[in-house]
C-alpha cells in the first residue's frame, strides 16, 4: 500500500476557519436554507419536524436509559430538556413550570448564527421538546414564542402539558404519547 503523501506546509497552517462543528452548523444550514427555498417554509418545517420527532425518540430513550427510568416526571423532563440543550451549545433555562405548562427561554441557539432566517429549523427544537414531553407525561403543545431565527434576541418556548379544552384551533404544535 502506498504511504499517503504529505500536504503542503503551508496550506496546512493556512488560517481557514474550518472545523468539524462550525462546518457541521454549516452544512445544515445550507441544507435548510436549500429546502426552504426549493419546496417553501412550510414543507421544509415539515421535513424538519420528523428529524426533531426521530431524535427526541433517541434522546428521550437515552435519558430513561441513563436515569434507569421507564418515564420521566414533569422536573425530570424540564431538566432533561435544559440539559440537552446544554450539551449542544444552547443556553436554554427553565423560567417557569407547573402541572399545566414548562416555559422555556434560551439566550443562545446551538445552530449559532447558521439558525438566523431559518425559521424551519426551529421544528427540530419544537419536535425533541414535544416528543419528549408527550411520551413521558402523555400530551405536550409546543408554542415558540419567540426565537432566535426569526430575529428576536432570545428565544421562548412553552410547553403547555394539557390540551386546551375551549378552542379548536389551538396555538402551537400538539404531541401525543405513542
């Protein structure tokens, strides 16, 4: 087998802001950015929401799984949802909580600056959240107040934990257990 030959020195030590995580912010991104502007808002939102749903299922598997837990209480999945989000660069706090509602604020979003005009990227965030909340206290609604990508300095998440009885139409995205 032949011996890989060396790079240039010089391109090596090159300052290229390159890297595996700003790279990896990038190419989704792009990918989104892609998606928003080939099929729209609304169906990229979509393609991102069943991404969220299938990684909140692998998250919320884990979590059990390291909690030795078959479900989550309502404290357990505030805390884990704060703490996902920590082990991804976000800085997402709890800012109320009850058996009604968890309401959730983030000062900084783990995509970065890549997040900024892509709304759609949000669904992942609503969808983790929703799937979680739901499979461990049976019924979650995500509302996101306000976010990041749309502009807003902060973001502001509310999962409301009970369906709401007097409209038919509520705000948000609902979640069910199974």
């Amino acid at each position: 087998m032949d011996e890989p030959s060396p790079i240039d020195e010089s391109i090596a030590r090159a300052d290229i802001p390159l890297a595996r995580e700003p790279f990896m912010r990038s190419l989704l991104g792009q990918l989104v950015s892609t998606l928003e502007m080939v099929v729209g808002v609304e169906e990229a939102s979509g393609f991102m929401s069943v991404v969220g749903q299938k990684l909140g299922d692998e998250i919320n598997h884990d979590y059990r799984l390291a909690l030795r837990t078959a479900s989550l209480s309502r404290s357990q999945v505030a805390d884990v949802l704060v703490d996902l989000k920590r082990r991804i660069a976000g800085d997402f706090y709890v800012i109320e909580q009850s058996d009604e509602k968890i309401v959730l604020g983030n000062r900084a979003c783990p995509f970065g600056e890549k997040v900024l005009s892509r709304p759609s990227m949000c669904m992942i965030t609503s969808n983790v959240f929703g799937s979680i909340a739901a499979e461990n206290l049976g019924y979650a609604r995500v509302k996101l107040e306000e976010t990041i990508a749309e502009g807003c300095g902060a973001c502001r998440i509310v999962i409301h934990l009970e369906p709401e009885l007097e409209s038919d139409a509520p705000d948000g995205r609902e979640y069910f257990k199974g």
